[in-house]
C-alpha cells in the first residue's frame, strides 16, 4: 500500500475503473455469447439479441476496452450469422 495521498487515492480510483470496466466487458462477452446461441437455435428474438449485443460492443468500444477494429469484426459476424 503507498504511502503517498494521492498514490492511495490513485489505487482506490483503478479499483473502481477496473470493477466497472470488468462489469462491462463481461456484459458484452455474455450478450454476444446469448445472440450467437440464439442464432444457431433460430429463436424468435434473435434479431433483438443480436441488437443488443451490438449496443454492448459499441459500448465497451467507445470506452476503449476493445479495439475498435475488434468491435467491427465482432459486430460484422454477428450481421453475418443473422
């Protein structure tokens, strides 16, 4: 643990940054994982899943949590299978 104030006050900051920023890959991570299944399985939500795992991806895109490179490859296989 750091002596300094604003050494202590960074490490509280990254916790809080890395619990958030966790909380959103995994929200994208799972909805992703949910439109790909739902595609395979031809529901009838599949196309709503698979808008709302886009929201999630462009989501951890703007935050810099992914490439936005990677957020397009994503997005465009997600389109593909549907």
């Amino acid at each position: 643990m750091p002596n300094i104030k604003s050494a202590i006050k960074r490490v509280r900051t990254n916790e809080t940054k890395n619990a958030q920023n966790s909380h959103v890959k995994s929200a994208m991570r799972s909805s992703v994982k949910k439109a790909e299944t739902a595609l395979t399985n031809n529901d009838d939500n599949a196309s709503d899943s698979v808008k709302a795992a886009i929201k999630q991806v462009e989501k951890a895109a703007s935050k810099g949590l992914i490439h936005k490179n990677t957020a397009a490859r994503k997005k465009a296989r997600l389109m593909k299978q549907a």
